[in-house]
C-alpha cells in the first residue's frame, strides 16, 4: 500500500545523506578496470597536463554522482508506491558504486572532489524531491530524462579523456551502462515524457554544475 514518508524513512534520508557527503563510499562492485602499474598520481602514462584533465572531468562526474545520490534519495523518500520507492534505493546504490569509483579513480590521480559536493547535493535533493512530489510518473519521467542526458554528458567525456587513461575510461563506460539501464527500467515503469521547457532548464542546471565542478 502506498505511504508518505514518515519519521523513519526521514531518519534514513538523512542518514543516507551524511554517508553520501562524509563517509567514504561503499562500493558493492570492484572499480571496473584492473589496477596496472602505471595507475596511481605518477602514471607513467599520462602526462602531467593529461593527469589534469583526467582528474578535472573525474571531478565533475564525482560531483554527478553526489548529484545523483541526492536526486534519487529525495525521489524515493516522496515516492507514494512502494515498488518506486525501491526502484528508486536500487539505483542509488548503484550510483554510490559510481561515486565509490569516481573517489578511487581522483585519489590515484592525485586530485580532490569538488568543494562545492554538499551544494550540489542540496540543490539537487530539492529538485528531486519537487520532481517526486508531482507523482510517481514524473518523478520516472524525471529519472529517465535525466540519464538521458548523463549518458550524453559520460559519452562526451570519452571523447575528452586522454587516450591513454585506460582506467578513467573505463570506470565512465560502466558508469554509461548502469545509467542507459536506470533510464530504461525507468520508461518501462511508466516514465512519462517531460516537457520541452523542462528539459531544457535539466540541461542548463546540470551544465552549471559541470563547468563549476571542473574547476572547483
Ligand atoms: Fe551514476
Ligand atoms: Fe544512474
């Protein structure tokens, strides 16, 4: 039977959200790509200008994903049935896997997370919490829209990341994965589509966080 959140599932969003924000992500799945020799801040394969550039576009994605934890934590504590609820923690936990790969992958690097993650993830849980409070289907509609536009934004990262940042690389095309696959249960659950003027403000939001985060 569908219910409202209550005082527990409050608890547990805000429990959810200081581990998002301060413990170190629990990752379910091992970083996808294996550890060589060359990986870590002195690979030898990287150049120091492309280091920088790996670790810039890592940092937006870290960033994406503390994003993405609060997006989805938001939609499942307004979520009214109870099977979009859990669509909802599933994903997210697939997406503290994505968070857990981003940090391992900055820290070989030799680069911090955005300073700017505990804004992102309150501006973004307010808009995943309006985005739940219109109803179940656009909350879905919302979903699917949006890794719509993350899997654009990862694949323009491929095309960015230095060739020979094989890890990087293949930590975005898992990412790029589990995202097309958040987006399709999304449309089979009963996404409906989102107005053109909504999309576009999606797109325009998330650009300011990409262009901040890359430097900050
Ligand atoms: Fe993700
Ligand atoms: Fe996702």
């Amino acid at each position: 039977m569908a219910r409202g959140p209550n005082l527990d599932t409050f608890i547990s969003a805000a429990d959810r959200a200081l581990r998002a924000l301060l413990a170190p992500p629990a990752s379910g799945r091992p970083v996808p790509a294996p550890l060589t020799k060359d990986t870590g801040p002195k690979d030898g394969a990287l150049s120091p200008e492309e280091r920088r550039e790996s670790a810039s576009l890592m940092r937006v994605n870290h960033a994406g994903e503390v994003a993405a934890q609060a997006l989805y934590h938001a939609q499942a504590l307004f979520a009214r049935d109870p099977d979009v609820r859990e669509f909802m923690l599933h994903a997210a936990r697939e997406e503290t896997d994505h968070l857990a790969w981003c940090e391992t992958r900055l820290k070989e690097l030799g680069a911090r997370p955005s300073v700017l993650n505990p804004l992102w993830y309150a501006g973004s849980f307010g808009i995943g919490a309006i985005a739940a409070l219109l109803g179940d289907k656009a909350s879905l509609g919302f979903v699917a829209e949006t890794e719509r536009q993350v899997e654009g934004h990862l694949k323009s990262h491929l095309d960015q990341l230095p060739p020979g940042d094989q890890r990087s690389r293949a930590i975005v095309e898992a990412m790029c994965h589990d995202e097309v696959g958040h987006g399709r249960q999304a449309e089979s659950a009963g996404a409906v589509n989102l107005p053109g003027p909504v999309r576009e403000l999606m797109r325009r939001t998330a650009r300011v966080m990409t262009h901040t985060a890359y430097r900050l």
